[in-house]
C-alpha cells in the first residue's frame, strides 16, 4: 500500500475562486495541488493521488465535508493525514465539534486570513513529522528487540515466538514439523587462535550462508553462542534430513578467509527432531529432542546430520 505523499495536498471545495486563495497561499509550502468540487471526487481523488494533507469544505453537492472525512479515516492510508476543515457559515461550534470528533485535524471559518492558514498548516505538518519520526524509532526499536546484532537473522525471542503459532497451526491442521539445530564445529580454536574479532567474522559469514540458503516457509534464528537454528514447517523427517544436508554442504563448501585469519574450512554438526513424536509436544522437548541429536553428531565425529528417534521403551531418549 502506497504511502501518502506529503508535498501533494488536496483542496476539495465547490467554489473555484476559494480553492485559488487557498493555493495562493500556501503556494511556497506544497509543490503539487490536486482540486475536487465535492465530495465524492475528493475520495476518488485521494485514492488515486494520495496527498498528504486535505483541506476540505463542509457544505458541498454529492457528498458533504463531513461524510468526505469519515470516509478518509476508515481508509488505512488515510488514518494520519492531516485534515483542515473549512466553513462559511458563522454558527460553527455545532459544525467544528462534529469535524473534530470525525477526525478533523484542524478547523476554520471561510474567509480565512491566509497566513493564519498557512501557520495552522505548518504546525500540523510539523506535528506530522514529528509523528512519522516517532513511528520510524518505534518500528527500529521492535526490528532490534527481535534480531541479533552481530549476525542480523532473528533471534532467540523472535524464534521462540514464531514457533509457538506453527505449533498451533500444526496442532490444529495436523502437520508435522522440523527442527534443526546446527553447531560450528572447532569455533572455540578459531577464538583461541585466531581471536574474537575473527569469531565475530566467522559468525556473521555462516550467518549471511544460512540465509542467502533459507527457502521460503523456513524460519532461521541464532540460537546464541555458535549455535543457529532453523525450524522447517509441514515436514517429514526424510525431506527434513535433505535440508540440513543442504545447509551443511553449504558451509562446508565454502572458503572462510579475512583480514583475521587465513583462508579455513569450516563444518557444521546438525541435530534433527521432528514435532510431534512420542514425549516431544512442546518447544521446550523439540529444543530438548534436538539438542540430544546435536550431541551424538559432535560425539560421532561431527560434519554429519543425527535425527532424534524417540524409544517408548526409554522416554525422551534416543533409539
């Protein structure tokens, strides 16, 4: 959905001659005019121009200023765009409180004085701004709560959450999913050897792999440490195992080299669980279930996919 464009404003008013003071005044503060003599085509107008700014008239033909208003406000582009309402009659507090409680910005008796129009713009449109700034830090505040600083993917909050409505979706459609928790094999030695900073290099390259690697439908996080996670949706354990082939092959054909540290192989261990199964119903024994399986792919030699089986027999251990 296209975003309304803040130097185009729309003058909506039957009267030619009013819509002209109006644009004489405020000529310096917008760049593009877009005029409607009444309602109705001022809603046309809107939809297909987007201003960012309406000054509209109360008494007009087909549709009146007030319905013309209502209309804007239950559109979702048009909820914040500032709204001056214009009237040329004299018993206005009746007419100004029915504006403002539709959703009118501002309100003023026709003839305006022009540079009191032109201040009572510039203050709603600085108070726009403002707003606009204020959702711009609100929207870079949630993408921070929810990604990981070093590497950029999503983070352990943001996994947990999303995870949680693929289980109810999974629970309620009865489809099975998968998850894979991948581990960099000898990460230590390379902070040892070859310091933090190419640790740091390190993460944010396998990191940048596993995305570039992600399909569609696959939800992709750092899990913290050296530990990324992926849970793949409406699965089975045979197509889950050739994805975590997918994403090891990956790293494993790949040429690690920086400024940090010579050019290096670095491989992944992938432990793999499937929901649901046996005693696995819930993150926590996902999470669980697949760490077991990361276990034994570090205690068999690493570089390798290990798929956790449940035994009835041994609850919540491996057959």
């Amino acid at each position: 959905m296209a975003a309304p464009i803040t130097g185009k404003v729309l003058l909506v008013d039957d009267s030619q001659q009013a819509r002209l003071a109006i644009k004489d005044a405020l000529r310096d503060t917008f760049s593009i005019f877009v005029e409607a003599d009444d309602g109705l085509s001022a809603i046309k107008a809107f939809v297909e121009e987007k201003p960012g700014f309406i000054i509209t008239d109360i008494e007009m033909p087909s549709i009146n200023g007030y319905r013309f208003i209502s209309t804007i406000r239950n559109m979702e582009e048009g909820r914040d765009v500032p709204i001056i309402m214009l009237s040329g009659t004299k018993n206005s507090l009746k007419k100004k409180l029915t504006g403002f409680n539709l959703g009118a910005s501002d309100f003023l008796i026709k003839p305006f004085d022009s540079e009191e129009l032109l201040a009572r713009v510039k203050s709603l449109l600085r108070m726009r701004n403002l707003m606009d700034e204020l959702k711009e830090k609100n929207a870079l505040l949630e993408k921070l709560a929810v990604t990981d600083e070093l590497t950029g993917l999503h983070n352990r909050r943001h996994f947990f959450e999303a995870l949680r409505e693929q289980l109810a979706l999974g629970l309620r459609h009865n489809f099975k999913l998968a998850c894979l928790l991948l581990d960099i094999d000898f990460f230590k030695k390379i902070n040892d050897t070859c310091g933090h900073m190419a640790g740091d290099d390190v993460l944010r390259k396998i990191g940048a792999l596993l995305a570039s690697c992600k399909r569609e439908g696959e939800l992709l996080a750092r899990f913290g440490g050296e530990e990324f996670i992926i849970c793949l949706f409406n699965t089975d354990s045979e197509n889950a195992i050739l994805a975590a082939d997918r994403f090891r092959n990956l790293i494993k054909s790949y040429s690690f080299s920086s400024s940090f540290y010579p050019a290096t192989h670095i491989t992944l261990s992938i432990g793999l669980a499937i929901y649901p199964q046996g005693a696995v119903i819930s993150i926590d024994e996902l999470i669980k279930a697949a760490d077991s399986a990361l276990y034994r792919s570090k205690t068999e030699g690493r570089d390798r996919v290990t798929l956790y089986e449940w035994a009835p027999s041994s609850t919540g251990n491996q057959s």
